[in-house]
C-alpha cells in the first residue's frame, strides 16, 4: 500500500520541525513546497559537513554525532526536577564509544553499564569507578574486583543477590537491589504490563527482582542474613514517557525504600521517549520529573525526614538526534507493475542500523548531494524504497510502522548513484547494536562535528582482515 505524499513526506523530518504543507500534485515541487518536502539539510547536516564527515572516515557508511546536541541534551537531563540531589548515569549501551563517554563525563554525567564488559570499557575511557552503576542479566565473574574498585552493582535476581552476599559476608557491603515493580513503559505495547519489546516492567519481563519477593521478606531476609547494606533502591520501567505510568511507579518504587531504612537513593531507570519523526512526541522532562519530585517531598514527610537523591538513566533521549547514520546511494533498482516500486540502495544497513527490521522502527532521511554543495540540491521528488545492502529479505530501510517485514514508501528527493543518504535518530542502539560484520562488512566508523563543524574520526573503520583476525585453524584436522 502506497503512502499519500503528505504523509510520507511528513516522516522525513525530525520531531524538532513544525512543518505544515499541502500535499504534491506532481514528482516535481514548486520553490515554497521544496523548502518543506525536502530539506537541504538533516537534523543538523548540511550537504557540506556531510561530506566533510565522508572525507575524514575515507568513505561510507560512517556514523556522525553533533556535539552541540550531545552537549545540549546533557544539559536538558541534568536539569531534570528533583527534591533532594540528581544524579543522571547515561546508559552507555545506547552508544559506548569512548569519546561520547567522556564528553558527558566532562559535564558530570555518571554511567550506568549493563555488562561487566562495558564497566571495563568505561573505566578504560577514563571514567571513575565510583561514577559506574551496574545492573545487569548476566552477574560477571570478577564483580567482587569490580566492587572493590567503587563499582556500584545492582542486584537483579535473587541468585545475584545470593552470589553477591556470600563473597561478601559480614562486611556490610553496600549494594543495591533491583525491583520488577509490576508495571512497565514502553513504546510497542498497548498495555503497561503487556509484552514488549521496550518494556521492562511487569509480568511479562524478566529483569529486576520481582516486588512480592521484596514485599514477602524474601529480599530482606538475604540481606539480613550475609549482613548487607542496601543504599539504593532501582527500578526500570522501558521507554515510554507517560507521566501518570512514571509518578506510580516512583510512588510504588518508594515503597521499597520504606523497607530498608539505609536506603539513600532511588534509581529510577528506563529510557524517555524521542520523536524521530513528525507528529511523534518526546517526553518533557520538566513535565514528567515534577510529580516525581512531589512524591520524593512526601516520602520524606511521611518517614522521619528522610531525603533520598534521585537517579536516572537516560540513553536514547542524550544521544538519539544528535546522531545519525550517513550512507551513500550505491545503486537504484526498479521492479514494474501495479505492485512495482523505485529501490534505492545504501552502502549501509542492518550491519548498521537494527532498529527498522527489529522493531519495524521508522527513521527520518534526507537526500544530499554527492558533490557535498547545498547548490546541487535538486527539486525533483519520488517514491522509494529503501534497503540496505545485505544479502537479506530483512535487511528494509522504511518498513510500514510497527511492522518490520511490510515495506513502504518513502517520499524523498530523487536521487542519483553517488549521493548522499543520511539517516537521522540513529544516535541510540545503533552503532552500539547491529549486526556488524553480517556478510563480512566491516564495523563502519564514527565522526563528532564539533560546535565549528568541523569533523573528527572517533573511530575508524574496521579493516577487513580483523573480522577473521580471531579464527583458529587447528592442525590435522582440514
């Protein structure tokens, strides 16, 4: 099924444009409706630092990120409302790279690690020990070392919590406990304890302890028992941006708190919502942190005055649009018929960007000009569809919304061999999450356009001989 213009082309803009056109009557825009319908530059690419970033990392696909929105989104998250002191942990699963880590290490912004591997790979950055909160499904092997070095660790399961107490036994140590509070957030599910794929919170999900444990004395009592000290409290609910869904779970978060009168910090984790494309909402975070700010006032009230600091995690809202994904127009293919359709092939994608063939997730694009001049933009518009280079059916750059194996349309600039593709919001679980070297395509590198707009390598591209640099060829045996 066939997108009307209107509605396609409402999808090649980020949340952060207001745009209000008619729909195209024909493939070629008129001055006014080619300043709406096709932009001469992304969210904050122009044709020529596109190219400029093409040039510094030695060709396509690259991934670039904007320091000036990286910078800004950090200042947006620590200024989150609060009652009694904030401490905001990025979730650097969103996008580890090692300059992106210290750029918001720089603005004061701790880490909240989901592996042993990327605790490592923070303190390797630079990042102090005692900045890093892990929580994680796989408890690692060395997580005693990692204690004793400052890492906080968040038990999630109550074998975590076992292992956890029995290495450190009558000590006192301080840890904390990770709470399923029976409800989640997320962004593919139409209820709040529904399965979904961004939801993390309810029956449905397998992360945190789940809260009767807690609310049975189960928790309390192996905490009792290996003489532990819980000082924080954490809870995920996923992506949603819901402020009533957030204000009862902070509510029921406290509760848990009540329970352990050493507890002196709240963790309340899960992502917040971006709106890539128009029409999509981002959550205000001045509108969801408020009631939550209400509830920490009344808890402290309510138990002796005790203050407790609030923790948050963001990871899509600091780095989504200020990253984006820049390919280029490899080939262009077309099939005939009623069911026929215009293929543009990037030079990139599932080896990229997961997202569209896991969660059918839409991505704004713009088409620029090879030649990386603003003067070359054309006019001229069409309808395509766009796939990635891999050697898979999978592999769909603009599924239908929701629905990762149905294609559709994209109304775009028409676009030669040779330019430019950028696709934006591809800042979070993207470079960190794809299915890098699927068909033996190298790990593609990343750039940072500083606030001059000028561009750096933060990471190179993958030579081709690392990807096989691992195997073992036993002798004797071929």
């Amino acid at each position: 099924m066939k997108l009307s213009a209107a509605a396609i082309l409402s999808l090649a803009f980020g949340s952060n444009q207001c745009l209000a056109f008619s729909p195209l009557k024909t493939s070629v825009a008129s001055s006014t409706q080619l300043n709406m319908a096709n932009p001469t530059e992304s969210v904050f690419l122009t044709s020529e630092t596109a190219k400029k970033c093409v040039d510094v990392a030695g060709g396509t696909p690259l991934y670039a990120y904007s320091m000036e929105k990286l910078s800004q989104n950090a200042d947006d998250c620590l200024a989150f409302p609060n009652a009694y002191g904030l401490t905001v942990r990025y979730a650097m699963k969103a996008c580890p790279n090692g300059s992106i880590l210290k750029l918001f290490n720089k603005k004061g912004i701790h880490i909240d690690a989901s592996s042993g591997f990327e605790v490592r790979r923070a303190m390797a950055n630079g990042i102090p020990a005692e900045n890093i909160s892990l929580s994680t499904q796989e408890l690692p092997e060395d997580f005693a070392e990692l204690v004793d070095m400052g890492v906080k660790v968040n038990a999630c399961s109550i074998s975590q919590l076992e292992r956890f107490g029995q290495h450190f036994n009558g000590t006192g140590q301080k840890v904390g406990v990770r709470v399923n509070p029976g409800v989640g957030s997320g962004g593919f599910s139409a209820s709040s304890t529904g399965f979904s794929k961004t939801n993390v919170g309810g029956p449905a999900s397998s992360f945190g302890i789940w809260h009767e444990l807690v609310e049975d004395g189960t928790v309390p009592s192996i905490v009792e028992k290996y003489g532990l000290t819980v000082e924080r409290i954490h809870t995920h609910i996923g992506s949603g941006s819901d402020p009533a869904i957030w204000q009862a779970v902070a509510t029921k978060s406290l509760s848990f708190c009540k329970t352990f009168p050493t507890v002196t910090a709240l963790n309340l984790g899960g992502g917040y919502k971006v709106g890539r494309n128009a029409g999509e909402p981002t959550t205000d975070l001045q509108e969801i942190g408020g009631p939550v700010t209400d509830a920490f006032r009344t808890f402290a009230a309510e138990n002796d005055g005790r203050e407790l600091k609030l923790e948050i995690e963001p990871g899509t809202y600091l780095v989504a649009m200020a990253g984006a994904l820049v390919s280029k127009v490899q080939d262009k293919v077309f099939t005939t018929g009623d069911e026929g359709h215009v293929f543009l092939k990037m030079d990139a994608g599932m080896t990229d960007v997961l997202r569209p063939s896991l969660y059918g997730a839409i991505h704004p694009m713009t088409i620029l000009p090879g030649s990386g001049k603003t003067e070359d933009v054309g006019d001229e518009t069409e309808s395509v569809v766009v796939v990635g280079h891999c050697c898979e059916s999978g592999d769909l750059m603009t599924p239908k919304s929701g629905e990762p194996e149905a294609l559709d349309e994209r109304e775009l600039r028409k676009a030669e061999i040779g330019d430019i593709i950028v696709m934006d919001g591809s800042g979070a679980y993207c470079a960190g999450m794809s299915t890098k070297n699927y068909n033996s395509f190298p790990e593609a590198p990343e750039v940072l356009v500083d606030n001059d707009g000028n561009a750096h390598l933060i990471r190179a591209r993958q030579p081709v001989e690392a990807i096989w640099a691992n195997e073992c060829h036993p002798e004797g045996v071929f």
